[in-house]
C-alpha cells in the first residue's frame, strides 16, 4: 500500500508539473508570437485580460500542486525500497521551484505593471507600456519553459527509477 501512496503522489507531481509545463510552452511558442503580430492596444488589452483570467482554481491547483505533491514525493522517497528516484524527485521539485521564482519574482511583477498601466483604452502610450513589458516578460517565459520542462524530465525519471528499485519496471 505505501508503495502505491508513494507511486500515485509522484504520477500526482509529474502530472501537474507536466501541466505547468505545458502552459509555459504554449504561451512561449503560440500565444507570444501570436501576439507579437497584434497592434499595441490588442497585445495590451488580451495580456490583461489572461492575467485576469488565469487566477483561477484550476490554475491554482496545478501551479501549488506540482511543488506541494513534488515535496510530498521526496518525503515518501526518502527511505525504502523506491530510494533510488530520490536524487531524480529532488531535482524534479528544485527546478520546479526555480520556475516559481522566475514567475514570482519576475513575470508576476509585470503583469502587475501591466495591470497598473490601466484600461488600453485610455493609455496614451501604449507602444511605451507593451515595450516594459512584451521582450522581457517573453525572456522570462522561456526560462520557465525550459525549467519546468526540465523538472518534468526529472519526475518522469524518477518514476521509471521507482518502478525498477521496486522490481516492475
């Protein structure tokens, strides 16, 4: 039964961490260079309106979810049988968290600046507000991309080193 808590957590982390991933990558290679095609008051006023939109509990529960049930997963992993994932768990939920700061501490931020800049159309210089925050916030993105990309190699990893430490893989 532990054996089985301990594989459903980690299939939980690299699941929701799989999710975050897959954000970052749409939004760095779809809904980016889509909008970077878009007029100024168009890319303000959608960036808004996703920044909005995405403070949501379906957001929530992948974004917590995946370092909650990654740090649930190096507890479970520390002792017995599956202890050859631990090292994989690990950095899986420490590249994980790196893109958290990247989101917190850089792309949050800005999109509280665009969120300040106001109703698109009452701002006088758009071009002004979309160059504050369009490149860097892209830069950014790829950051988070690549490392929750990379976390998710991680858990996927640490799944297929379970599951041969306990003999089924």
């Amino acid at each position: 039964m532990n054996g089985d808590i301990r594989s459903l957590v980690l299939l939980a982390a690299t699941l929701t961490t799989g999710l975050m991933a897959g954000l970052y990558f749409a939004f760095s290679v779809a809904v980016m260079p889509g909008l970077a095609k878009a007029s100024d008051r168009t890319f303000v006023e959608t960036m808004q309106r996703i920044n909005s939109a995405i403070l949501n509990g379906w957001f929530s529960i992948a974004f917590g979810g995946a370092l909650v049930l990654g740090a649930v997963s190096v507890v479970l992993h520390w002792r017995g049988e599956a202890r050859p994932a631990l090292p994989w768990v690990i950095a899986g939920v420490v590249l994980y968290t790196a893109s958290l700061f990247i989101t917190m501490g850089l792309n949050v931020p800005l999109n509280d600046q665009l969120a300040n800049a106001g109703d698109p159309a009452r701002i006088r210089d758009l071009a002004a507000v979309r160059e504050k925050f369009e490149t860097t916030w892209v830069h950014w993105t790829v950051a988070r991309t690549l490392t929750s990309t990379a976390a998710l190699g991680c858990l996927a990893w640490a799944m297929r080193a379970a599951a041969r430490a306990s003999g089924r893989g």
